[in-house]
C-alpha cells in the first residue's frame, strides 16, 4: 500500500490496527527518478563512507574533498519525490492542495539536508519516506516508508553488509492533552501524535534492522558517538541507544522538549536544544550523565528548540529571539558557550525583524574560526568571529534563510526560502551569483558539496544535484 503526502491520519491509524508498525521497504533496482534530468551518463561520485550527525560534522561544513590526485567530479541531474508538488503547478492551487488543509507549517517535500555515502544520496521527506537514490545518475535505489513525517538527516555508519541507515519519525502536532498543559506552570508537555520512533534500515536494501519507539516525536537528527546512536525528541528525554541493535542503554530526562535542535558533539559530549522551558542540555554519549544545562534569559517562544547547534574549537554556537519592542518583532541573537562547561562566552544581537513563523532561528556552519549564518528575522547573511563574536560582514539578501550555509572553495552558499541560491564571497560578503530554482524554496533544508556538486532538497519535494559551476554562473 503505498501513501501519498502526509495529511493520513486515518491510514496511519489503519497500519496501526494492523500492528504494521515497524515501517516498510520497497527495492526499486534501475527504478529512474522522477522527472529526472541531466547526462545519461552515470559517474561514481566519491563520497564519504558514513556520516555520523547533521551537517556531517560537530561544525555543519557538510563538504566532502575529494582524496588527492582525484579528478574533479560533478554531477547534474533532479530528482522528483513521488507524490511532490508538480512542475508546473500555479501558486494558487499549490495553496489549495499542499498548504490550506495541513497544520501551519512551512515544509511541503524534504525538510532537512541530505546525506552521501558510498555514491548514495539518502533523502528524507515529509511523506514518510526515505528515499535512497544514485548520487550519480539520481535513478532511485529503494525507499522505506516510516509511517509518520522524517524530518531526520539520515545517518549512516557501519561497515558492508552491517551498514546501517538511520532515520527518526515523528511529526510537530500536540495532541489536546498535551496542548493545554502550556497553560499549566511547570507541566512537561509532549510534542508529536501517531506513531514515532528511530528506524534502523540496512543501507544496500532498505529493509529494516531495527526500531526504537518513542512516545513524542523524533524530529531532530541524532548523533553516533562510538557506537552510541544518541538523540533527544518529543517526549521530554534525551536517549542512547546501541546503534547496532537498538537496545536502549540509557534515558536521562530533561524536560524539555526537543523541537529541530539537532546534536553537535564535544569529545563525547552531545549537546542539542530543547523548548519549554528553553537551555541547552550535554550529555556523555556513553553514560548518559547529564554534564551541564544552559538557560539564557528572555528566550523567545520556541526559538532555542529551533537550531541546531554547532561545536568548532571548543566553542558551541547557537542562535534564538529576543523580543524587540513594536508587534510582532524580535531580536537575532547568535551565542557562544564553552563545550565543556556550558558557561556563555558571548552574545551577539545579529539585527530586529519580523517574527518568523514556526522554525525561527538560522543553522550555524563554522569553517576557519569563522561562523558563518543567516536569519530568518533580518533576512540578511553573517560571517562572525567564532572567539569574539564579532560581526565580520553581514549582506542583506532579503529573504528568509533558515538552514546552515555551505562552503566551496573561497565561495559560501546560502539557499533561502523563495528558491534562490546565492554564492558569496567568504571573505567580503559579497554576492557573486544568484542561481535561481523553480520547485520550491528552502527553509530548514541544508545544502551538502561533494567535491564539485552541490545537492540539496527543496520543501515542494525536489532533490537537485548542481554543479558548483552553474551556481556561480547563475540564472
């Protein structure tokens, strides 16, 4: 039975009934893409052989080099997720059938970045699938439905047949129960209703390993820490899991709930972001020990729950909101702490703007001892000084940005929410192409660059695979 985008919650329920809750896989072998386009040519595009976390890497520089003595490779093609919003659909009717009869929310296709492994690119979606597609050619492989939305980075570590794929379900509704307790000072409250859980798959097949039930939803990315997969979710815990069987070792409870705050690591501290009440919590990946907790003053709404955090040099950064004075306006704030100790270092107020709906805060990437970062609230791109916290350069680019930016060379790549891809100047700022897409934007959706290719997923369900080239020469 195959469903289409979410917007299912009687089907879902029929699973239920039929105790399918562990997910289901289907092998698509020479399966072509969607809508796909570019050489016919296939190219075995180098890739990393896992990836541990969101972003890749503690500071998000979710690049890959090629070994010395390669050839420079890129690949051109798209990839149409199916059931996605079609190509030439007019603004109107997406509204009608994609938006006006969902929640409020701001994602419609792939919600998240992508990962690429082995020449493999493995894309979550919103529909409930996972979809593992050739980074060459982007023909789909096979794909696994989760029963519920991914919004996860799929993970990947393990080695041949014991490869693993590693996915979270869980949606950002609150049932009536859990919504009222906003109302109640000091209640826990728990985000995420139908079924939620991690999701084990075997990388060459898609069939599932394992899972990991859990009773809020598992929308953040996890980390693998030494053979720990660890993560915090909708129900108030953050959990370690043995990433190879799925039993659970540890569960440490930090009330909170986590909402998109993906965990960076410090040693073998993992530290991520929760809403309600607002702070950051570390862990130790392999004890669970609860090492330090960080309350800021005056957090804004669900703002520190919204970023992910990333960790360079000892120093964790993260962005959230102030409120600023007049309606409806909000203060940017970039923060640094010490990994090990949690202790504040600085802040840094980027600028005032419009609150943005839903997810509210820009993802940092850190290359160099330099941050680089958006956000949604000013619509204007930042490079900071990781040690100071002093503004480099920022460029107004006047639209909303949501994800972390990328790194090619001496260019830094921002997508941003009407669909435009910019490329600045690392240095200075400034812009030296804006590369325009036309399915869909960007909002919470990182970019990845293998060697000379750019991919990155859009929110109407469409996976592009660039060449670093055609972004610079625009469009």
């Amino acid at each position: 039975m195959r469903l289409g985008p979410v917007r299912r919650f009687s089907v879902i329920a029929t699973f239920a009934a039929l105790g399918l809750l562990s997910g289901c896989s289907h092998k698509s072998p020479g399966t072509k893409a969607s809508s796909s386009e570019g050489g016919a040519a296939t190219v075995a595009l180098d890739s990393p052989h896992s990836w541990p976390m969101y972003g890749l890497n503690s500071a998000h520089d979710a690049r890959y080099k090629l070994p010395a003595g390669s050839s420079a490779q890129s690949v051109d093609w798209v990839f149409r997720v199916p059931g996605a919003v079609p190509p030439d659909m007019k603004k109107a009717d997406i509204k009608k059938a994609y938006v006006s009869i969902t929640a409020v929310r701001d994602i419609v296709g792939i919600p998240i970045g992508v990962s690429v492994v082995d020449s493999t690119v493995y894309v979550p979606d919103d529909n409930g699938y996972v979809y593992a597609v050739d980074a060459g050619n982007g023909h789909l492989k096979w794909e696994f439905n989760a029963l519920n939305e991914i919004m996860t980075t799929p993970l990947v570590a393990g080695q041949g047949s014991k490869k693993l794929v590693y996915v979270g379900g869980g949606n950002s509704n609150f049932s009536y129960t859990q919504a009222v307790k906003f109302g109640v000072k000091g209640s826990p409250v728990v985000r995420g209703t139908d079924i939620s859980g991690i999701y084990a798959l075997h990388a060459h097949t898609g069939k599932l390993a394992w899972v990991y039930h859990t009773k809020g939803e598992d929308m953040p990315t996890p980390v693998i820490d030494h053979g720990m997969l660890v993560f915090g979710g909708g129900d108030g815990h953050i959990y370690g899991l043995n990433a190879a069987s799925g039993h659970l070792k540890w569960r440490v409870p930090i009330k909170s709930f986590v909402s998109m705050s993906s965990g960076t690591t410090y040693h073998h501290l993992v530290i991520m972001a929760g809403t309600h009440p607002n702070a950051l919590y570390a862990v130790n990946a392999q004890t669970g020990k609860l090492v330090w907790r960080t309350a800021p003053q005056a957090v804004f709404s669900s703002s520190m729950g919204d970023c992910a955090p990333a960790q360079a040099r000892g120093i964790v950064v993260t962005q959230f909101e102030r409120k600023a004075p007049g309606k409806h306006r909000a203060k940017s704030v970039e923060m640094a702490l010490d990994a090990k100790t949690g202790k504040i270092l600085w802040q840094t107020t980027l600028g005032v703007g419009g609150v943005p709906p839903r997810n509210k805060d820009a993802v940092p990437m850190i290359v160099g001892g330099t941050i680089y970062t958006g956000s949604p609230v000013t619509a204007t791109a930042y490079a900071v000084n990781l040690k100071t916290g002093r503004i480099l350069w920022h460029t107004p680019l006047k639209v909303k940005m949501k994800a972390a930016p990328s790194v090619s060379g001496t260019h830094v790549i921002y997508p941003v929410g009407n669909g435009a891809i910019f490329v600045l100047n690392r240095k200075t700022g400034a812009v030296q192409a804006r590369y325009m897409t036309h399915h869909g934007g960007f909002g919470p959706q990182n970019g990845v660059v293998i060697g000379q290719t750019f991919l990155i997923g859009s929110n109407y369900g469409w996976l592009y695979a660039l060449p670093i080239k055609t972004l610079l020469a625009g469009s």
